[in-house]
C-alpha cells in the first residue's frame, strides 16, 4: 500500500485564499472537520491532512455563498435539498469545500461560533479563523463515528489532554482548574479519567477541591495516592469517598 500523501490532501492553510475572500465579504464560518483537526495538530507538532474543507455556517450565510459564488471564486455543485443532509457542496481551485449548517454532536452555527477558538497563521496577512471548540468538535467526531474519523479523534484527545493539565497546573481559582476536565468526561461520557492522565493530574493537586473532585473520578486504583497526597482538611473526606468506591 502507498504510504504517498494523496494529491487531493490539503490543510488549512491550503484554503487560506477563500477564507480570506469569506472575511471581506462579511461572511460568518466556523471550520469544523479534518482541516480544523489539523489546526489543533499543529499545537502538538503533528500535521494532518483532509480531502475537503467543512465549514459550519448559518442558513443566511450559506444563503449569501450561494448567491456571491463567483464574486468568491466557487462553483455551487449542491445545494442542500428539503429532507436532506443540510449540507451544500461547493468547488474551489480542484477542491471540495462543504457548508453545513447543522451537523451531529456540534451547536447550531452561531452558538458554536461563540466558543470557537481563534486561530491565526504565523505568516502572512493577518486573518483571525474560527476553529470549532475542541470539546465540541470531539463530541462531533464520536457522534458521526466514521473509521475514518479515529485518528483524527485520537488527536483532539491528546490536544484536550494537555488542555485538561494545563488548567489543573496553572488555573488559580479551583473550579476553573478541574473544568476542562469535567468537560473531557462529559464529552466521552464517562465516570472517571484514563489512568494515564490521572496520574498526571494528581501530582498537581493543591486545593480541597481539587483533592475531592480526583477522588470521585480517578480511577479506583489511583485512590490510595489521592489519599496520600490530601491535606488535612479534606484527608476525612477522601477516605470516605475511597472508602464507598471500593478503594
């Protein structure tokens, strides 16, 4: 099997000429999909491609592309049609570009675009992207649950990881440091964190908030160090949190 990045495979940065066109129009995107999996990559040294680029928009907005197509240098090849997957296809310079203005696991558009993350390339003129929240755009990739969509779930994992320890190591305020955590379970639906980040957020634990929200989702094993490591304060606490979870 050819190990060739295939002639199609783009990244962000490939479209940068149409979103530029997008912003001096007026018109409102957040990028979803592979191209904005690719963005958060960058953060951990990796780089991934994808054969289309997926904007989330509002129905105005997909209504305005549709009508400013060749202003914008793009041929409507779909428009999305009643009881269909509200998506329209579009093709720009031999790529494909879709706009969705709904899709599984995300926010309608003008929600999502109030927690997307601002993104900026090094070089060139100064264009601001909204980028899908990663939480949101995990929930996203797990919801739709393509094969093909593992490695890029994969990726915003580790991404949320580092998120998830940052916040745990250097947030102030106790609630602000344990959420990006709350948020990763809620997203993967589970009770407690994988061993590995675990172990990794229990060194850093200074506060009874923090003490007591490892105990409840640590996992079992882990509990003895939670103990050991909780201050007197709270040390009553976790013993009787470990104590009903079985520890």
């Amino acid at each position: 099997m050819s190990t060739e990045t295939p002639p199609t495979a783009s990244t962000l940065e490939d479209y940068l000429d149409l979103l530029q066109a997008f912003a001096e129009h007026g018109i409102d995107y957040v990028v979803i999909g592979g191209c904005a999996v690719g963005a958060y990559a960058r953060h951990l040294g990796e780089t991934v491609f994808s054969n289309d680029l997926d904007l989330l928009v509002t129905q105005p907005a997909l209504d305005r592309v549709i009508a400013e197509a060749s202003s914008l240098g793009v041929v409507v090849e779909k428009v999305p049609q009643p009881r269909s997957v509200p998506v329209a296809l579009l093709a720009w310079r031999q790529r494909e570009v879709n706009l969705l203005t709904a899709t599984q696991g995300l926010p309608p558009p003008d929600i999502e675009a109030r927690s997307a993350r601002e993104f900026e390339f090094e070089a060139g003129p100064r264009l601001a992207i909204l980028l899908a929240d990663p939480f949101d755009l995990l929930r996203n990739k797990l919801a739709v649950n393509r094969p093909k969509d593992a490695p890029h779930s994969a990726i915003l994992r580790r991404f949320i990881r580092e998120e998830v320890v940052y916040a745990f190591k250097n947030e102030s305020d106790p609630r602000a440091r344990i959420a990006p955590a709350e948020r990763l379970l809620t997203v993967l639906d589970s009770p407690t964190l994988d061993e590995d980040l675990a172990s990794r957020l229990i060194p850093l634990a200074r506060s009874d908030v923090d003490f007591r929200f490892l105990a409840h989702r640590v996992p079992v094993a882990l509990l003895g160090r939670v103990l050991a490591g909780a201050p007197e304060t709270c040390r009553a606490d976790i013993a009787r949190i470990a104590h009903v979870r079985g520890a």
